[in-house]
C-alpha cells in the first residue's frame, strides 16, 4: 500500500481546501493508496461530513498544533511537536507513510526535509523545481527555484543529474535533454559561474550520466525544442517563475485562455517537489485551492511510485564511484 501524508492544516484556507482536496483527490489515486490526514481529527471529520464522505476512507492522525506562517520556522519545529508538519516529518522518517505533502510553512518543510528526512549521501545541496508548459505540448523542469539562489558551479552540475533522474522517472522522458540557462548557446557565453558549471556537466555527460545539450536561452525555454531540463540557480530560478506566474496572471485578466496559458497554472501543479533528500516531500503553495491540494497529493503519489528516491541514491553512488 502506497500512503500519502497530508496536512490538513496548512495553507490559507485550511482545514476547508486541504480536506476538500483530499476528497477530490479519492477518485483519482491508485487503489491500493492510502491519504493520510494530520491534523485536528475533530475539524477534518467536520469537513468530511460537509462533503457527505466516510472519515473510514482516510487514515487520520490527530495533532493539537499548528505551525503559523508567521513563526519561525526553526524554532517553531522544535517547540511545536505536535504540529501537523513536525508529527508528518515523523511518520516519513519512521516509515508510516510514503511520502508527505503541505501547503503550510515552506520553512518549516525545508527544516523537515533537511534535518530530518536529511539530504542524500553525496548531494552538496537539495533543490526545489517545477514544471512549465511549452508550445509542443510538453514540458520543461526548472531547477533550482528559489531553494540555493547562490550556487557554485559543483552544485549546478548535480540539479542537471538530480533534474534528468526526475524528468525519466516522474515524467516518463527518455533520455531526456539537459540544460544550462545562459545568456547565449555558445560554449564559452556566460559568467564564471556558468562557464564553470558547463563545463562541469560537459564532463559528466561524457561519462554517460546525463544527456547535456549545452546551453538554453530563456526564449527558447517554452518552444520544448531545446531541453526537457533547464538548470540554473535559485536567484535566476526564482525570477522566471515569478514572470510565468505574472504573464499567466496577465493573460486571464485579458481573456486570453488556452491550454499553454493554463499549464502555467500553479494549481495544475499543485505543488514543488523537494528533490535530493531521503524520501518524497512536496510543498504547495500558500494559497492553495482544493484543485491544488488534489493535484499536490497525485504529485506526491506519481514521486512515490516512481521510486524516484531509490534511483537518485543510485546515482549519487555510481557518479561517487566514477570520480
């Protein structure tokens, strides 16, 4: 059995969109998958029976606490214990459930993630990423957005392995295009930084651990003609996304709907996978809407069953191996 963590009482509008999402989200998991609800077991059953649905259909795991957008992230890990996020972290590690998902503090997630679920041996830094649509119908994996926004060049080598593991797996790519975003295409374009870190991925495509295209200039990013993977670090990562999100934004003001705009939706998504850490974690966005936190969960699920983590710490020991 596959079981999904959720928290019920992060994002804006939970506990309400949380197990709404969660509802949504029944039909269209695997049968032999399992939703996890932490939280206050009495507001998730309220919100249940609003929806005239069985609280037997979930697993839920009653907490008194709640991390608050406004605490810090730190310290409210530690002080908080019985927080839905801190008792989720738990059960991840001591293998209750399968992978975990929160709209709530992004800051407490990543405290989660890196300190208790702990990076992968060999992975200098974790990373966050998205997907952004293309004109080709596909998509495009951008890493890192907004986790690193200083990168060295060594780190920018493993998002470039980290992102094409991910694009295979989750995505189902074959062999799929890796790329470093840069102000040109030529080789030698760019500042030290990437130079260095073109260089790093030239070698490492050599050894046959990814398929490196070389470099991507970001108006070539939504034609899909270039890469399936775009590396950059999280300074840069996080200006684009935030352009997307303002051009989507733009668009449905001025009535502009088709399926490229849409894709460019942060509820299609439903929420950003933490990639290089010792089992699947997703964090959603804020403001989550019921429609997000159903697709956070399926996210969350296809990471699962994917075995994404296995295949990563495959990696980090063959690419160990080979230096």
């Amino acid at each position: 059995m596959t079981r999904i963590g959720l928290d019920a009482m992060g994002g804006d509008f939970a506990p309400q969109a949380a197990v709404e999402g969660a509802v949504m989200a029944l039909n269209e998991i695997k049968a032999d998958s399992r939703i996890v609800l932490f939280g206050n077991k009495e507001a998730i059953i309220a919100e249940l029976e609003k929806h005239q649905v069985d609280q037997s259909r979930f697993d839920i795991v009653h907490t008194s606490e709640v991390i608050e957008m406004g605490d810090h992230p730190a310290q409210a890990f530690q002080k908080k214990t019985d927080s839905s996020i801190t008792v989720g972290f738990k059960y991840l590690a001591e293998g209750k459930i399968d992978g975990f998902a929160s709209a709530g503090s992004t800051g407490a997630m990543m405290v989660g993630s890196v300190h208790v679920i702990r990076v992968i041996d060999g992975v200098i830094r974790p990373t966050i990423a998205t997907a952004i649509p293309t004109i080709s119908k596909g998509k495009v994996l951008l890493l890192d957005i907004g986790l690193n926004v200083d990168c060295k060049p060594e780190v920018l080598e493993q998002y470039a392995l980290i992102g094409s593991i991910y694009a295979e797996s989750v995505y189902g790519i074959p062999s799929p295009r890796v790329a470093l975003l840069n102000i040109g295409e030529e080789e030698a374009k760019g500042n030290a930084q990437s130079k260095a870190a073109h260089l790093l991925m030239k070698e490492s495509a050599e050894k046959g651990l990814y398929n490196f295209v070389g470099n991507v200039e970001s108006s070539y990013l939504f034609t899909g003609k270039i890469c399936d993977v775009a590396v950059m670090d999280g300074f840069v990562g996080n200006t684009v996304l935030k352009l997307c999100e303002g051009l989507y934004a733009i668009n449905r003001k001025m009535g502009s709907v088709n399926q490229f705009w849409d894709g460019m939706n942060y509820e299609s998504a439903g929420g950003t996978p933490v990639l290089g850490i010792n089992a699947p974690v997703t964090i959603g966005h804020g403001k989550s809407t019921p429609l997000a936190i159903k697709n956070m969960i399926l996210s969350t699920e296809n990471t699962i069953l994917s075995q994404l983590t296995q295949k990563l710490k495959h990696a980090f020991k063959t690419e160990s191996s080979l230096q």
